[in-house]
C-alpha cells in the first residue's frame, strides 16, 4: 500500500527552539531539587489515558521519576544540538540498567544507550512495552478490516507489533511512510541493530482478505504480485541511492544506517484461514527467490503472544512481582 501523505518535519523558529529548551532544562532542575515534585507530576501523568503521554519513544511507558527525566534530558539535548553556544545540560542521574512495568522486569536503556543514534530517535520503539491489550486491540481491528489501511494506521500508532520478531538487542527502530525521493512512499522500514550494526526491512502491507495465489492457477494473486514488485522497487532505488540513503539526516539524508538494497522485505498479507498447504509451500519457495518474507496478518498475533509469554516467564523466573 502506498499513501501520498508522509510523515512531514516542521520548521520550527529559533526562538521557540531556545524557549522549548529553556523550559526542558527548568524541568529538569525543578524535578531534581525537588523529588517530592517530581514523583507528583510522574503520578499525573501516568493517570492521563493520553498514550502520547505516557508512552515516550526512548524509555517505554512512563511510571518513574528516572524515565521522565531521561526523556526531557534527551529532548534538551535534541534542542540543543540546534542551537549555537547553548549553556551545558543540566546533571540528571542514569536510571537503573532494569524495572517493573506492568508487572514485568525489563531492561530499560541507560541515558547513553538512549543518547545514540540521534538521526532515528523518533522512530525507536521499546520492544518490551508489550501487553494483552495491545494484542487484543490489534485483533479487533484486523476482524474487523476490508482492506490494510485501518492496519497501517494501527500499526503506525502500535509500532511494539511490527518488531517481536526482530532480535537486535542494541534497539529496534520503525519507520512509517518513510519516504525514498520523489517516486516511493514506503509502508514501513523497520530495522535492529546488533553488534554487526543495522540490519533492516523493508515492510509492504497488502489487504487481509487477499488471497495469495489464484486457487485454479496456482499464479501469484494480483494483491502478492503487487507487493512483491513494490518491495522490489524499493531496494532497486536504495542500490541507486545507497549513499544518500545513507547519510545522516542533519546532512541531508535518510539517516538508515547501514542500508543496502540487498536487505529483505517483509510483506504481510491475508489470514492463515485461507492458506492450504500448497500455499505454505509456495510462499516459501517465494521467500528463498526473492528474500522476501511473506507472512499473514495472523503471524503478528503468534509473534507477540510469543514475546508476552518469553516476558512473562523472565519475570517469574527473575522474580519480579
């Protein structure tokens, strides 16, 4: 699916950037000389419904003093990058390597882990900050849906569903509409870095209630078709683009680090419902000829009820309560 809207940046005055970091770093001193203040307004917001709150991109769900104040310092930071001569950040303590959220003991990042790779801040997502109800929401939607555009607005504000099968333990990053010059507009790319660096997807979302293959052929469905020749695309273009592609965004860049046209695709598509074994077989013979991963819209329901239970059971054994 393909959507000529993507994601826009703002250009925001300078004044508003140096008013927006001083009331960053007022925060910041406020909650730091006064904890009892601190912990009141971590209370306040943790009650708000507003996920937008909550939820911050680089430290999960917010239910800490340190989490809120990692989150502010790394956005002082941001600010301040853009501003010349900018007074030093104020100190703020690194927040313990683990916590319970939700009942769960998880790693959470240290300030410098959170620090890194300052290009796709805005597209981090904690893995970890997965529930029984953002499963469940998932579901209700994909019953309900006629097409994939309801999924990929859903999965845009979920992004935790789209990386529970990635295992790059330095971090997983999505990217939605991500734009490739003037001619695509990508679903998704969404990547993971390990100790070999980032690794990326390409992801392409065709309808649910497509089928894969013409059951009296056997030929590709023109719905998979569609999909595999627009991840093709994709990859064609980023071997045509590498270094731009490349190239931080402060100069003007992607910022995807690493990127190659030669990483896979994923394109998600159907219900296992409606797959027979001779679709199976033909799907995998697909994936080995054109790396590119096919998988149903059921497939993210297994992998995230998968990472709830491995969570769950790390918890136990580590003892969380």
């Amino acid at each position: 699916m393909q959507d000529l809207d993507p994601d826009l940046e703002l250009c925001v005055p300078m004044r508003e950037v140096r008013a927006a970091l001083a009331l960053t770093d007022r925060l910041l001193e406020v909650m730091g000389a006064q904890p009892a203040l601190a912990q009141a307004l971590v209370d306040v917001l943790t009650r708000l419904d507003d996920d937008l709150i909550t939820r911050l991109p680089e430290v999960g769900i917010t239910t800490d003093v340190d989490g809120l104040r990692l989150h502010l310092y790394r956005l002082g930071e941001r600010l301040r990058c853009r501003i010349p001569s900018a007074p030093p950040s104020p100190p703020v303590p690194v927040p313990p390597p683990t916590g319970v959220i939700g009942g769960l003991r998880i790693r959470r990042p240290s300030r410098a882990g959170a620090l890194e790779d300052d290009d796709l801040a805005e597209a981090f997502v904690w893995w970890d900050d997965i529930t029984d109800e953002n499963i469940a929401a998932y579901e209700a939607i994909l019953e309900a849906a006629s097409d994939e555009r309801p999924l990929q607005c859903h999965l845009a504000t979920n992004p935790m569903l789209l990386v529970q099968h990635l295992g790059g333990g330095h971090g997983r990053w999505v990217l939605s509409q991500k734009r490739l010059g003037s001619q695509y507009v990508t679903d998704f790319i969404i990547g993971e870095r390990s100790s070999g660096g980032f690794e990326w997807q390409f992801v392409e979302l065709q309808s649910p209630n497509a089928k894969l293959f013409v059951p009296s052929t056997g030929r590709l469905g023109p719905q998979l078709d569609e999909g595999l020749r627009q991840i093709q695309d994709w990859r064609r273009w980023l071997d045509n683009n590498r270094d731009y592609a490349r190239r931080p965004r402060s100069r003007d860049g992607l910022g995807l680090v690493d990127v190659s046209g030669a990483d896979p695709g994923l394109l998600i598509i159907g219900r296992e419902v409606n797959l027979s074994d001779e679709d199976v077989q033909r799907r995998r013979q697909l994936d080995q000829q054109y790396n590119i991963r096919i998988h149903t819209y059921d497939w993210l329901v297994r992998k995230a009820k998968a990472r709830l239970e491995e969570l769950s059971l790390w918890s136990a054994d580590n003892g969380a309560p």
